[in-house]
C-alpha cells in the first residue's frame, strides 16, 4: 500500500470515530434528560410518602396516667 491509500484509510477511521462520538454524545445527553426526570419524579415520591408518613402518625403523644399513691 502506498502512503497515500494509508492516509485515506487513518482519515476515514478518524471521520467514522468522530460520527460515533457524536452519536454517543447525543445518546448519553438524552440519557442525562431522562435521569433528570426520573430523579425529579423520585423526590416527589419520596415527599408524598414523608407526608402519608406523618399524616399516620400521631402527632401528640398521650400523657402518661397518673398512678395513685
């Protein structure tokens, strides 16, 4: 092969590199939104549930009877 078929080929995988790190990038930033959204969602969860948690929960404690003596 001569220098110039190598040169084609070295330039034609950096091209084809650069294609698939722009796909990839494009794929990891949708990746980013989705985990974004789904962390967003999670903390409403987990809020509802410390509500439904203290709602259940008595919020006063009866006082201890008093003991006759």
């Amino acid at each position: 092969m001569s220098w110039a078929t190598d040169a084609y080929a070295a330039i034609r995988k950096i091209v084809l590199l650069e294609d698939r790190m722009e796909a990839l990038t494009t794929r990891v930033d949708g990746l980013a939104t989705s985990f974004g959204e789904l962390d967003r969602r999670l903390i409403r969860l987990e809020a509802k549930f410390e509500l439904l948690e203290r709602m259940a929960s008595p919020s006063r404690r009866a006082l201890p009877e008093k003991s006759e003596k």
